[in-house]
C-alpha cells in the first residue's frame, strides 16, 4: 500500500544486504536492484557496511516501511489438487 502521496514514476538504485534477513527477499520488487551480481554472490563480499532493506529505504530514499495489519488483499486459496493420469 503505497501512503508516500508522491505521484509519478520513480527510477533509482537501492544499496543493501541481500542476506541480511531472509524476510528481505519477499519484500524486493519492480524498480528495486539489490547487491545481488548474476552468479547470486554479493558484489560487496560479505554485505560488509550495507544495511537491510528497510534501513536501506529510509537510509537512502528518505522513506519508511511499515507493517500495517487489516489491510485486505486479494489471494488465491487452492484448498485442494489431484493429479489425473493422462493416457498416451
């Protein structure tokens, strides 16, 4: 739920430790480039000196992520699955 009130697009670079929090690699999406280099090592070797994505964001974008419980959200529930054989 975006609560900025900025409008427009926005196009930037965020610095972070990937593997700071395993909680961080649901929360990066469209428009966010992490330290991650293609092979999936860190660019900086350890994560030395960055912070996680939430320090990350209001570090370096001035912005905070909060979580907010009872906010609805559309989902998807499959409550049951069969595999049916398919003859050749």
């Amino acid at each position: 739920m975006d609560s900025t009130g900025l409008a427009g697009k926005y196009d930037f670079k965020l610095k972070f430790d990937n593997h700071a929090d395993a909680a961080t690699a649901s929360v990066v999406g469209a428009g966010v480039r992490s330290n991650v280099a293609p092979d999936g090592g860190s660019v900086n070797s350890a994560g030395v000196g960055l912070p996680n994505i939430f320090k990350a964001v209001e570090q370096q974008l001035g912005l905070r992520l909060v979580k907010i419980n009872g906010i609805p959200l559309d989902a998807i529930v499959v409550d049951h699955i069969e595999k049916v054989p398919i003859e050749n």
